[in-house]
C-alpha cells in the first residue's frame, strides 16, 4: 500500500498532505526493503566455506558470479565438500573446476603460487601456469577422462619473480565426479620437492665423483653399502688383488669372498659401520682364496665409515697388500734371532774362558811373585855381602837387576787386572812420555848395545793415555827398528 501511495504521488493523483504522507512513507518502505534485503544476504553463510584462514576469506568476499562457477550456493555439493576440505587442510591443495579449469585454493599453496597469489583465485589454471601448461595439459586430458594422476618429483620450469625456475613437484590430480556420473573437475594436492631434488642430485653428483676417485685410484679400493655391506665399487687394483672380476659388483661382501667370515678383517668392517668409527691396521692377516687355494696373506687398511644425513649408508676400504714385506721382515728377524743366539753361545763360551783366564791369572800372579820376590831378595843379600868391593859398574848392575824384578813384579800386577775382563776399562791417566820412552831404553839397554844402535828422542809432550799400553807400543817400535 505503501509503495502504491509512492507511485500516485509520483503520478500526481494525490493531495499535498497526502502527497506528504505518501512520500515519507515510500522513503520509509525502501528503507526497510534495502534493510531487510542486507540482513538477508549477511544472514547468507555458505557451511563449506567457513574456516580456512587468509584464502578462507578471500573465496568467501570473491565475487564467483563472475565465473563460469557461479554462486557458491549453486556449486555440486561434490565441488563444495572438495573445496571445504582443500580450505581446512594444511597441505597444498587446489581445485580446477569446469572446462576454463577455474582455481580455488588454500593457504598452504599460496607458498608454491608465489607471485600468482591472489590473483590466481578465480582465474583459469590454463592461463595462470601457461608456462608450464605443455606438460600439465595430458594429466589433466587424462583426470577429465575419468582417471587419476601421480606424478613423482616432475620437473616444472615456473615463472618466479619475473624469471623461468627450474622446480620440482610431486601432486597427484583426481577427478571430481558431478552428480550424473561426469568429470565436473580435479582436485590436487600437491607439494615442492625442489630443495629435496637438488639435495639428492648433489649426493649423487658427490657419489659419482667418489666412484670416479676408486675407480681411477692407484691402489685398491672398495666402496660397500649397507648392513650387509654389499659391493658397490671397485676398482682394477682392488680386482688383481683378490683375483676376482667385476661380476661380484653388487653381491654381499661374504657372498663374494667366503673366506672372510669369522676374520678380525671382516668384523672391523661391521664395526665401523655399525659405530661410525673409522679403524686402522698394520699387517692385518686376511686368508683369501686364489686360484682355488686359500692363501695367508697381510695388508694394511683403512676402513672409513659413508655417511649421508648423519647416518653411516656404507664403507670405504682402501688396502695394500704387504704379504712379501712381511715375510722378508720375517726370514730377516728369523736370521737375527739365530744371530742373537748364536752371539749369546759365543758370549756364554767367552765367559766360561774369560773366568778359567781369571782364574789362571790369580794362580800364575801368585806363582810369579815368589820367584820374582826371591830375586829381588837374594840380590839384596848379595848386594849386602859384597858392600865395599863393587866398583861403579857392578853397582850399576845390580841396580839394572832390581829394576827389572820391580818391573816384573809390575807386569804380573798388569796381568792380573787385564784378566778381569767383567771389571769396568781403565781410566786414562796423565803420562810424560819421555819418562816413558827412557824406562823403554832402560829394558832394552842390551839389545841397544848389541846392535850398535843409535837411539835420538826430542822433547815428548805429556799426554792422556794408558800406561801399560803405551809402554808396549814403544817397545814394539824399537824392536821393529
């Protein structure tokens, strides 16, 4: 009634009061119209839309009208539980609905969106990821003919801050089925495996680079992996060394060489990969099979433990067979050992003669003495007796004769001390050497006059020396003379 008072006064038919009245009571039923219509629509609240943070709100204020999906409240309940779980989910997801492939989206995908973000909302897949379409285009052939899709770190080049990326992603796509049995869309979940990509091509990158190290190495070296310690590599030097050929590449250690179980070789190799230790050894005893034999043989090792990520995945062995240094040190310490024994027999005998020498020493000094104290003691007498009847050269004689039988008595003392053969050497001592030389010409005095000889000594220094022996060297020089 209202609105139709609006409309006469509008047309004229009516009063100024009434026209006053119906005026006022057109402008207050608009009111209310426009109210109740903006309480109706904030009232409207789509259930599969709540939730789901920043893209949450963004999918609620989109004005879908716009795109081939329309209002939300028209979507296939299938699209719209798909569209409420993707919202809700922390994993990457998207939906492509329709054949313009129309994109909604969450928050955890925004991250591989990048610079797409937000405007990819609402937008077709096609033209959002153009630069990608040629490889996505035959999955999506494939979901819209009612097939699903999974596609395992797939190499994409996407557009990133206006330069072409080389990424990788693993997603699987799967149709959407409207209610009549059609393919209305895809739903994706998706995630980067880019960092994951590199990551694993740099270990192989640094693996194949370790293989190549082996296998150009100048010695031989293995590379095992696993608990079972299985052959990944080996090189020449390594296949010569174990008379073996390349055909036990990827064959358990034990199942290539046999002979190894139960060896203190085969039980390092555990221990360094279940510790993560690297070990060391010298010399270490491996029997190995050759021709059919099974032969003792020594090497040394190093045994370093492969790991990735913390864990150890493998070990490295670097050997060098040192069987003939081995065996040569051994004849040589055998030869020494007889040697050693030989010269312990010899210095056992020495002893036992060097102890009969001591014990002849000690008889013959007391047998000499005597004879020699009776000389000294009958010519004292004599010397006595005939006191008053020498003239100067007998006197000059017997003197000769007592010197003599003191020197004697000295050489059987000398005697005696050189035969103690156990007893520390002798200390040298200060010697004048022309006193020296003159008592060597008193004890050749006759052999001198004999020979008519003529003997001319200077002034001799006075030296650090033994006595005894620099007596005999003297004497022997004029005798030779």
């Amino acid at each position: 009634m209202e609105n139709a008072l609006g409309m006469k006064y509008l047309s004229g038919e009516t009063t100024e009061f009434g026209t006053l009245v119906a005026v006022i009571t057109y402008i207050h039923s608009s009111i209310v119209n426009h109210t109740m219509l903006d309480a109706e629509v904030a009232k409207k609240e789509y259930p599969f839309l709540k939730g789901g943070g920043e893209m949450g709100r963004r999918t609620r204020a989109f004005d879908w009208s716009a795109t081939p999906l329309g209002l939300p409240e028209n979507w296939p309940s299938s699209l719209q539980a798909a569209v409420s779980i993707l919202l809700n989910s922390q994993f990457p997801m998207f939906v492509w609905w329709g054949a313009e492939l129309t994109t909604i989206y969450n928050d955890a995908y925004t991250v591989v969106a990048g610079d797409k973000h937000p405007a990819l909302l609402g937008s077709s897949g096609k033209k959002g990821w153009a630069e990608i379409w040629p490889d996505l285009e035959p999955l999506v052939k494939d979901v819209f003919s009612g097939h699903a899709t999974w596609s395992e770190d797939l190499p994409l080049y996407i557009k990133r801050s206006d330069k072409e990326e080389e990424t990788f992603f693993t997603f699987s796509y799967s149709p959407i089925l409207v209610q009549n049995g059609d393919v209305g869309g895809l739903f994706c979940a998706c995630i980067e495996t880019t960092e994951k990509v590199v990551s694993r091509k740099r270990i192989e990158e640094s693996e194949q680079n370790l293989r190549n190290t082996i296998l150009q190495a100048p010695v031989a070296m293995f590379l095992f992996r696993g608990e079972d310690l299985v052959i990944d590599t080996v090189n020449v030097k390594a296949l010569e060394m174990i008379r073996r050929t390349d055909a036990i590449i990827g064959e358990p250690l034990l199942q290539a060489l046999p002979e190894l179980k139960e060896t203190t070789a085969y039980k390092i190799f555990q221990d360094v990969y279940r510790t993560g230790i690297a070990q060391y050894g010298q010399e270490v005893l491996v029997p190995l099979e050759r021709n059919g034999i099974l032969e003792d043989r020594y090497f040394n090792f190093a045994y370093t433990p492969l790991k990735q990520g913390g864990n150890v995945i493998g070990v490295m062995d670097v050997a060098t067979e040192v069987t003939d240094q081995v065996l040569a040190r051994r004849k040589i310490e055998e030869a020494v050992a007889l040697r050693t024994a030989e010269l312990a027999a010899a210095n056992k005998e020495l002893k036992r003669s060097n102890a009969h020498l001591e014990e002849f020493a000690h008889a013959a000094s007391h047998d000499l003495k005597e004879p020699i104290r009776k000389i000294h003691f009958f010519t004292d007498r004599l010397k006595q007796q005939l006191e008053g009847k020498l003239d100067p050269e007998d006197k000059r004689m017997f003197e000769r004769v007592e010197d003599a039988s003191r020197r004697m008595n000295s050489l059987i003392d000398d005697l005696l001390l050189y035969s103690h053969v156990s007893h520390k050497p002798f200390e040298k001592e200060t010697i004048d050497l022309n006193e020296q030389i003159k008592r060597v010409l008193q004890d050749l005095d006759l052999d001198i006059q004999e020979k008519e000889a003529a003997i001319v000594v200077e002034n001799l220094p006075t030296v650090q020396g033994y006595k005894r022996q620099l007596q005999q060297l003297f004497q022997t020089c004029c005798l030779i003379r």
